[in-house]
C-alpha cells in the first residue's frame, strides 16, 4: 500500500537539479537566442495602417423603445432594418471578388520613391522573404517556367473578370484579401480598417483607398432606389415641359393665324388649346415638384461617415516584435532544457 502513495514534488529538489545543470541551460538559452535573432532579422518588415470611421446608422422600422431594449439585450436586429447592406457584412463586402478586384490597378508609391507601380504588380513582383522561402520560390518559379505559365503572370489584364479570374489573379487577390483587416463593433458600430503592407507607405495608401471603396459601396447601395427615381422624374420632367412648350407654341400660333375671327368653331379650338396648355402646365409643375422631393429623397439616403482615425504613414514597424521573439525563444529554450534535465534524471533513478 505503502509503494502506491505519489509522493509530494520537491521544489526545493528540483531547483537544486536545474542550478546543478545550469552550465547546459544557459547554453540552451544561449542558442535559441541566437536563433531567435536570426529569425527575427531574417523576417522581412511589415507596417500596418488603422482607419477608423463611424457610418450614419439607417432608419429602423421598429419603434425606437423597442430598438434599444434589443441593443441593450445585444441581439443585433440592424440586419432588420430592411437595409440588406448592414455594418456586420462589411468584412465579407470587403472580402468579396469584386471588392479586391478593384483594388489591383490601384497606384502605389513606396516612401523611397523606389517603387512605382500597380498595388497587383507590387504584390505580385516587389514582395520580400526570408532566405529560408527564397528556395521554395525559385523551384516554383522554375517549374512555372517550364510549364510556360511564367509568361502569363506579367501582370493584370486590363479589365480582370471577378466572375472568371486566372490562377495568378486570384493568387494576388487572396494575398491582398490576407493584408486586410476589418472589424466592426456591434454595440458602437465603429468600423476599424487595416492594411499591411512591407512599406509604411503603401500601406497607408491603400487602406485610405479601402476606406474610400468601401464608404462608395454603401452609398451606392444605399441611393440606389433615390437615384433611379431621379432619372426617371427627370426623364418625366423634360418630357412635360416639352409637351408645355408645344401646348403653349399651338396655343399662339392658331390664336395668331385667326386673330379677329368671331366664328364659334375658332372660339371652341381657342378653348380647347388653352384647356391643352393649362393641362401641360399642370402636369409640367407637378413633374416639377415631384422632381424637387426625389432630390431630397436623394440626399436624404445619402449616407455620412464620420472619421475618428484617419490614415497615418506608420512610423514603426507592426512585425516581426524583435523583443518579443527573442523573449519567446528564451523562455521555450529554458523551459525545454530544464524538462529534458528533470526527466533525464528521473529516468536514471
């Protein structure tokens, strides 16, 4: 009975083993610092870039009590509101084909003036890594070429298809889609965008042209109705005021070809002329009016983004957290070398 009892861990022991063996473990921490050096030098620069902005909330159809009694509760009915455009879908919007697309032929400048060029061509072709990947992108590039694929990965086409993209368009649109990041707060509604980039630069370039994408989209949705409606009034505008003119010029012109005339048939087509222009007239200032409110409408639905964090050049690096890494490796080298010293020396008792 007496051989099944654990018996309790000495700290004390084990302390006294590890200083015993401390010669093996700083050189054990001593290596992986040095690794971690290596990796942390090795590892190419990257700059991130935050926007935040707040967009102008859209008409609910539930009464306003009930509206914050669910924002209170957290069940998130804005998708209820009847906009099928709503501040948690941003991320997928921005995620979609069509919103990467648009961004390849986007001009970038890098801070020293080195690179000029599309932000396709500059992910595509202007991209560093660490010594170790150089091997593994150079066989691809090798087998690329021997395929005859090399050819087609120039650059992009002139009007890529989102529907129908090729496997090195949709490789570069992948790879921005990783640099980007959008998160939204459900309880403020605050948008925050973030791109990265390997120039300080670029990246603050594109995520303000990100910002500007994205607040278009909402705006196009959001006046789509208003500014279709706007056509057609102003379509329905020229055509009543066509059809005034003509009433009006019809009008003088039998009242002047029969001016002195007191015959009851050119009084009754006075009378009718006169009811046609007083008809187009009516119809001319209600197109008129109807015309006025749907531009009201307009700019009614037309949406406002308040920016509480514009775009910045960053001035450090976001990764890779040198004192961060060098911490890291320590710490795993430390702790992997005292459990190997611990067990050794369990195992030899």
């Amino acid at each position: 009975m007496s051989e099944n009892i654990q018996k309790p861990i000495d700290f004390t022991e084990i302390a006294q083993l590890l200083w015993s063996k401390r010669k093996f473990i700083t050189k054990v921490c001593a290596v992986m610092f040095v690794i971690a050096v290596v990796y942390a030098f090795s590892v190419p620069r990257t700059y991130t870039t935050s926007v935040t902005l707040a967009p102008e909330a859209s008409n609910s159809s539930l009464s306003g009590g009930f509206g914050a009694l669910a924002d209170m509760a957290g069940l998130g009915l804005d998708g209820a509101t009847g906009d099928a455009i709503y501040p948690e879908i941003y991320p997928e919007l921005i995620a979609s084909k069509q919103f990467l697309v648009d961004l390849f032929p986007v001009e970038v400048v890098s801070l020293d003036g080195e690179i000029n060029t599309t932000l396709y061509n500059y992910q595509q072709k202007h991209q560093k890594f660490a010594w170790w990947v150089y091997p593994i992108v150079w066989v691809k590039k090798l087998v690329k070429l021997i395929k005859g694929e090399e050819s087609a990965s120039g650059g992009v086409a002139d009007a890529p298809n989102p529907f129908m993209l090729t496997k090195h368009q949709n490789a570069v649109a992948e790879a921005i889609k990783a640099n980007i990041l959008c998160a939204v707060d459900k309880k403020t509604g605050v948008i925050t965008l973030r791109y990265t980039a390997q120039d300080a630069l670029i990246s603050a370039t594109v995520v303000n042209v990100i910002k500007d994408k994205l607040q278009q989209h909402i705006v196009d949705y959001r006046t789509c109705k208003a500014r279709n409606d706007l056509k057609y009034f102003e379509a329905l505008c020229n055509e009543a005021r066509t059809e005034y003119i003509k009433a009006q010029e019809a009008f003088a012109a039998f009242s002047d070809a029969h001016k002195g005339a007191r015959l009851q048939s050119v009084a009754m087509q006075l009378s009718r002329l006169e009811n046609d222009v007083m008809l187009a007239q009516a119809s001319y200032s209600q197109a008129t009016q109807q015309l006025q409110i749907t531009r009201a409408k307009l700019q009614e639905n037309t949406p406002a983004f308040a920016v509480l964090s514009c775009a910045s050049v960053p001035l450090k690096p976001s990764a890779p957290r040198k004192m961060f890494i060098a911490f890291a490796f320590v710490v795993m080298g430390f702790m992997g070398s005292s459990l190997y010293v611990y067990l050794k020396d369990q195992m030899g008792k």
